[in-house]
C-alpha cells in the first residue's frame, strides 16, 4: 500500500479511480467505472495536534472500488476505520450477493436456490428483505425486490451483448420473448416473500421467484457502516461505495460542508461534472442509463427496467438524489428512473428531507431544496 505526503496548500491533487474521481480539494465525484483502480493511502500534513487527512480507496465489495476520506487523530486511528468500513462492506457483500455461493452459511444466492423453503438467515439478511418489503410500499411498487426473475433475463442478455465480439456472436444475441418475461413476471409477487423473525427464516413462497436487491443493497450496506463509524468514534468523512456517496459531518478542516460532485450523463467517460452538491450528514446517490447498459442492434437498453413495460425505463438520463441516509437514496434514485419528474415530484412528498435532481438531455430539473446546495458546472 502507498502512503503519500503532501501539503494542504499544494492544491488540487487528481486521483482517477475505478468509480468515482476524488478531487483532494474536498470535492468527491459520484459516477460509474472509468479507469483501472489502484489502492493508495494519502494523508495530509497539518499542525501537530489537530487532526489529519488521509484517504484510501479498495475493490472488491459489491463488484466496485470504495473510496474512504476522513480526518482522524493519527494514523492508527485511520487505519482502525479504514479496516472496520472495508471488513464490514465486505460481510454485506457476501451476505447479499445472488451471484456466488457463500463461503460459508448462508447468502441470498442460497435463499434464491431453495425458494419454496424456509432457509435460515443472518439478522442482517432478514433486515434487508424487510427493509425491500417495506421499499416496495414507499415507492409506490416502483422497486420490488421481488423481480429477480424478470432482471435475470435483462441481466444474462446484458452479458451475452457485452461478451460478443464477432459479428457472428453479436447476431446471435437476441432479446428474451415477450412471452418469456410475461412468464417471469408472473413470479414477482412482494406478497410471496415472507421473514419470519421468531424462527429467524425467510420463505420465498413461490418456487420460481427469486430476489434481486441491486435497486437497496448498496445503499442500506453503505448507510450502516457509516452509522458503526459513527459509533467507533469518527467525526468528519466520505465514504463513497461505487457512487453511493455517505457524508459524515462536515469537512472538519474547513468548517464547511463536503462538496460532492454529480456526473455529467452526456460524457461517457465519466470524468466531467455536472454540478457540486454541498453535503453534511447526507447522503447522495445517483443512478444513470450510463451505468451497466448494453447496445443491441443500435439500440441502448439500461439496466433500470419499468415494473409495468418489463422493458428499460427511458424518461431520463439519470436522476441525483440527496437524503438523510444511503437506503432512502439508493431506492429514489432508482424509484424516480422509472416516473416522469411529476411523478417523481409527487412520490419525494412521501420521503421528508429528500431531493432530487433530473438530467434528460440539456434539460435539467430539481427541486427547490436541491437548488438550495447546488452549483451548476455545465
């Protein structure tokens, strides 16, 4: 691991990481993967005595790099947090992947094989699929756990597009049938996903359903380990896992709040800014077509897909959300891909406390409290 030194006043210091570009001037950039990651420590020299700037960045939990900011003591104590975020992230990982096996116990992947069964879980694991049960009334049915056999469809033929490279091999992907996701969609049912906390179970009723947490997941597992940070005692951080982006107080070496930048949806590189968002004890998420999307016969399908076409949603580009905490912010930002911006307007009356910010082409809308902490770059 590389350890740097420098200089509060040397300026700005740019380091491109696989998620997001962290500008050491205080400004932390929300976006999806550009180029290849590499782990650093970096902390800033200050007075004897006060507190020290340091940062790092690691990659593996939930498939993307998780960069971590914070003012601490000394270095021990910046290496105590850094170990607690990136040991707990990756416990979240393991428990709500359905992707891989777990290494041992029990994950969603094996809730997912033994659906039909009552399969015993992790307090964590029961908490998150209340938490979605709970998720899917908020957002008015918008973002349902639940429909993990539609998404599989989307997501093997997201791979299959993405792996092609010969002409022959692009031709013979083709879209799932109408008939096939009408099928998975009769599996959805939120009714059918039942947790019993006396015998600590949960119980996919239906054979064929199976969940798929991506719209919370990130989220809720980025809101906790910034609430048990909090409690082991640190004052002033970012914790940004692959854009899910969880302030800790202020920026303790200003005064003034961290300055999280939104990314530009037009630039597909990732590296331009939109806007710069102030935040303190907030959390801001931004979901984006730009984001795990797949060409098809000169057509770009996201991989946000509308409960009610089975299809991707296309009223924007992206959608920004600022909130109180990285759960609520992960489900509205993927809640609000899937409305119109009156829609939109409409569900946020339901989430005090919550802003958002809409990106269709050159055309940009948000609310009046988002307004109120936001400077335009574009």
């Amino acid at each position: 691991m590389l350890l740097k030194k420098m200089r509060v006043h040397n300026g700005l210091r740019l380091v491109v990481f696989l998620l997001c570009i962290v500008f050491f001037c205080h400004l932390v950039t929300s976006c999806a993967p550009t180029n290849p990651p590499y782990d650093t420590v970096t902390t800033t020299s200050m007075t004897p005595g006060e507190w020290q700037r340091f940062s790092t960045s690691f990659v593996g939990p939930f498939d993307t790099v998780t960069q971590l900011i914070l003012y601490a003591e000394d270095e021990v104590a910046f290496e105590r947090y850094h170990k607690q975020a990136e040991e707990e992230l990756r416990r979240y990982h393991e428990w709500f992947t359905i992707y891989d096996d777990p290494t041992s116990g029990v994950n969603l992947k094996t809730v997912n094989d033994r659906a039909g069964t009552p399969v015993v879980c992790p307090p964590e694991i029961l908490d998150l699929i209340e938490l979605g049960i709970q998720d899917y009334d908020r957002s008015d049915g918008r973002v349902n756990i639940a429909m993990g056999a539609v998404l599989r469809l989307w997501h093997d033929t997201r791979v299959a597009a993405n792996a092609a490279e010969t002409e022959q091999e692009k031709m013979d992907v083709r879209l799932p049938s109408d008939a096939a996701f009408r099928e998975a969609a009769a599996h959805t049912d939120i009714k059918d996903v039942v947790v019993d906390r006396e015998s600590g179970t949960v119980l996919l009723r239906d054979p064929l359903m199976s969940l798929d947490v991506g719209a919370i997941a990130k989220g809720y597992a980025a809101e906790q380990v910034a609430l048990h940070l909090k409690e082991a005692g640190l004052k002033s951080a970012i914790l940004n896992v692959g854009g899910n982006v969880r302030t800790i107080g202020g920026n303790i070496e200003t005064g003034q709040p961290w300055k999280v930048g939104i990314r530009d949806p037009e630039d597909m590189s990732g590296q331009s800014i939109l806007g710069i968002v102030a935040s303190t004890e907030l959390s801001v998420v931004t979901s984006g077509h730009y984001e795990r999307f797949f060409v098809l016969e000169g057509h770009t399908y996201s991989h946000i897909v509308d409960p009610d076409t089975l299809y991707p949603a296309e009223y924007c580009d992206a959608v920004s959300i600022l909130a109180p905490d990285s759960a609520t912010a992960d489900l509205l930002s993927t809640a609000l891909m899937v409305l119109t911006v009156e829609e939109g307007r409409k569900l946020l009356k339901k989430f005090p406390g919550c802003e958002a910010l809409w990106v269709d082409g050159d055309d940009i809308t948000m609310t009046e409290g988002f307004s109120a902490v936001y400077e335009a770059k574009r």
